[in-house]
C-alpha cells in the first residue's frame, strides 16, 4: 500500500511539474527580455530622471544623448555618435543578421517648461528648459527595450540585429530627417518607435506633412521722425506679409495650419528697422498640397517685399513627411500592448494624479485611462494637427508608434503638468511598459520572418512602386543653431 501511495506521489509530481513548465512555457511574459525589465525598475527610473533633471533643447543634448551612450555601450552595445553632420545623434547595435530592427529614440526638452515634480505649477527655474514632451521617457523606453532584446539574443544564440536611433531635436529640427537623407536606415527591416501619452493604445492617425521656413526681410535704416522718407522698414514687410497670409486663410484646404511668430522686429520705434524676421510652419495632411500652399506663401512674401521696396529671402529650417501607417505592425503591437497592460498607480502616485486633475478641471474619474489599453482603430486620415519627423521614416521603411500613459490622463501635450508627472515614477511605469512592448515585438519578428516580410509587401503597396523620397528639408545641412539665443 505504501508503494501505491509513494507511485502514485511521483506520478502527480511528474504530471505537476510538466504542467508547470508547460505553462510557463505558453506564457509570453516569461523570458529573459521580461524578467530584465521587471527588476531593472531602478535603474532606469533613475536614468529616466537624470536626463529630466538637465533638459536639453534641440541639437544641444550633449549630456542627454551621452547619459543613453553610455549605458548602451555598457551593455555591449557598439555606439557610432556625431552621425549625419549632428554631434548629438547616434547609432546603437547589437547582434548579426536579420531581420534588422530599429528602435526610435528621442531625448531633446522644449524651451519655457522648467517644472518641479510636484501637482502644481512651480518652476524650477524661470523661463527654463523642461521635458513637456516627455523625451526624458522616449529615449530611455527605447534604450531600455534595446538593452532587454540584447539579453534575448544572447541567451539563446538567436539570429538578428537590433539598433537604437539616437535622434536629436525632434521640436522642430528634425534629426530623423537628415539621418534617413544619409541613409542610415537603409538595410533596416522594420522600425518600432513609441511616444509618452496619456493613455495606451498604438498609433493610427497620418499626422501632418510640414515645411518650417524662416523669411528675413532686409530695409534702409533711418530715423523714424528726422527722415522717415530715407527708410524702408524691413517690419513693414514682415507686417504686410503676415496680412497677405492671413488673407489666404479662406481659400486653402480646411486641414492646412500656418502659424508664424516675429523673431525680430527692429531694435528701437525711433530706428526704422533695416532687419527684420518671421519664422513660419506651414502644414498639411498630404505633401503635394503643402508643396502648392507654400509657394503660395512664398509669392506672398515676394509680393509684400515689392509693397514696401524691401527685399526677402527664405531658408527651409526643416520638413517632414506625413505619417505612413502599417497595419500589419499596428495588429501586432496591439496584441503585445493587450498583454502588457497599462500603468497602475500605488496609492502616492494616485493622490499625485488627482491633484494634478484638479488643476484640469476634470473629474478623477478620467484616471482609469492610464490603465486601459485602447482597442485597435482604423487608420485616421489627418485633418490638422501635429507633425513629427517620423514621418520621413515611416516612407523609408515600414514603422508603428504606439504610446503609453506615462502622463496624466486629461492633460495637455508640451504642459507642466506633463513635465511634473514625466518626472516621477508615473513617467518611469509607463517607459518600463514600452521597453516591454518592443521586446515581446521583436522576439515575435525574430522567430516569425513571415510577419516580416507581410509587413514590408504592405508598406512597398501603400508606397506605390514609383515612390522617390525626396526631403521637404532639401540639401541643407543640419540647422544645428536653430535652438540657441541670438
């Protein structure tokens, strides 16, 4: 009897065991690239707030774009830096063969922003740099998603490369352009890219195609009371200008957006200014009607130019294309974005987003986006809006962007409340949960070549077959002064 007994012991530890290793192994969140993530918290919440803490402006990220360097290499990666003319941009692999994927990573801050990490507004200098767009999490969600794919790689022998896309000055720069211009892309088999939100769900709007141009106007100086009749106000044509463009406002598309901003108006009322400047952003959802808008806007300057017997002359500062999306990539993210989950606030980081609400004027009730995960839409044709530079990647090789709720739900994008809670640990949960998004993505491309090449015949379709990239930039080297006070 006791022999029966202990058998029988055996067999239920046997059939127990196998069960348990069945199970683990059907569970897609049990690997190596997981486990890294779930205990390399600290780390990253740390690297995340470094970079927070010294928030650089476009094409000035040296110590930011250095932080990711330095923990890349660290983790045996091979870092090329200073690529396409920019010295903060850089490229990060690991690995051999294919598939090739590329990884997005975004690190530049936006002027006027300084905030503490705090529920409410608190500079922490005044008229200071701040991450309201959250890139502080951007590059480090990608560098962290990178650094876990390695550990998949390297565990198990597999076959494929991985790199990381260091990308200066995506507000307004556009350091992704000049890289692909120069291709740095090329070879690439499939881009992942991702964007701190307020909520999380994969990325399916176009975007807008944008061309950012600066018009200088050049007079004769004079006194404004002794002689005005010498002079010829260089502010007189940015003025007409402006009036001509704003004019055209009724007869362009309904989904253009042209805003302009007076970067120099003169010195003194008394000195008729010789000099004067206007930087303009003109967009649209598709590129030939933002190309047909902008010559309109030109011949406008021309015009105002000869009202007031001045003279004009533009400089392209960047463009980027509009958003081409790949839907094969977007049901796969999806899925692994479903088994990731969203973030989930401990009872600290809840009373810090309440407060922050308030300061919304919303109802708490809204805080339940963070943890949901937002189902899979159809693809959304612009109708205004914002414009990134991975717009010029998407049209080189197949890409998705998906987000995650490292900000509070109800908040405004480029906010202090975004720069409060990009800060703390709400910003760190939601980069951790990207970083897992991108590892579960590439372990499926790696061990599925099909999904592959299922996206690439899309992408290649939805391009058509007489595509030639041209860039909205021109041949124009990087504008590597654009952010810097003159």
């Amino acid at each position: 009897m006791k022999k029966k007994t202990v058998i029988l012991w055996c067999a239920l530890f046997v059939f127990t065991s196998s069960f348990s290793q069945k199970k683990k192994k059907d569970d897609p969140l049990d690997n190596i690239a997981i486990e890294y993530l779930n205990r390399s918290f600290d780390v990253y919440d740390k690297l995340q707030k470094l970079i927070w803490s010294h928030p650089e402006l476009g094409f000035l990220e040296t110590e930011s774009s250095g932080d990711l360097q330095n923990h890349l290499q660290g983790n045996g990666f091979t870092v090329e830096s200073g690529v396409a003319g920019m010295p903060t941009a850089f490229v990060a692999s690991y690995g051999s063969g294919s598939p090739v994927i590329g990884i997005l990573a975004e690190f530049d801050a936006l002027p006027g922003l300084s905030q503490d990490t705090v529920p409410y507004r608190k500079p922490l200098i005044e008229g200071g740099n701040g991450h309201g767009c959250g890139h502080n999490l951007f590059g480090v969600g990608s560098v962290a998603g990178a650094v876990a794919i390695k550990q998949w790689l390297e565990s198990g022998k597999h076959q494929g490369t991985v790199k990381i896309f260091g990308t200066p000055a995506e507000e307004g720069g556009g350091g992704k352009v000049y890289m692909v211009r120069d291709g740095l892309f090329k070879g690439v088999d499939i881009v992942l890219d991702w964007h701190p939100s307020t909520g999380n769900g994969v990325s399916v709007g176009t975007g807008t195609a944008i061309q950012m141009i600066d018009y200088s106007f050049y007079g004769v100086s004079s006194h404004a009371a002794g002689s005005p009749d010498k002079g010829r106000s260089a502010l007189d044509g940015v003025e007409a200008f402006n009036y001509m463009v704003n004019l055209l406002r009724e007869h362009v598309p309904t989904s253009s957006r042209i805003h302009y901003v007076i970067t120099n108006g003169g010195e003194a009322p008394n000195v008729v200014p010789d000099y004067a400047k206007v930087s303009y952003y003109i967009r649209n959802p598709k590129r030939e009607v933002l190309k047909d808008l902008t010559n309109w806007i030109g011949q406008a300057a021309e015009g105002a130019a000869k009202g007031t017997q001045t003279t004009v002359k533009s400089e392209i500062i960047s463009g980027f294309y509009e958003l081409l999306n790949n839907r094969t990539l977007a049901q796969l993210v999806q899925k692994k974005l479903e088994l990731v989950g969203g973030v989930i606030y401990d009872d600290r980081e809840r009373a810090f987003a309440e407060e922050i609400v308030k300061s919304l004027n919303q109802n708490d009730s809204i805080l339940k986006n963070a943890k949901i995960i937002r189902p899979l839409q159809e693809e959304k044709p612009s109708l205004g809006g914002g414009s990134t530079d991975v717009g010029d990647v998407s049209w080189n090789v197949p890409t998705i962007s998906f987000g995650t709720a490292t900000f509070i739900p109800g908040s405004a994008g480029h906010s202090w409340q975004n720069v409060a809670s990009g800060g703390s640990t709400i910003g760190t949960k939601g980069l951790i949960n990207a970083a897992k998004v991108f590892s579960l993505t590439a372990i499926e491309l790696y061990t599925n070549p099909g999904l592959v090449q299922e996206a690439r015949s899309e992408f290649e379709r939805k391009r058509g077959a007489d595509f030639l990239y041209v860039p909205l930039l021109g041949d124009r080297v990087p504008a590597l002064d654009y952010r810097r006070k003159k």
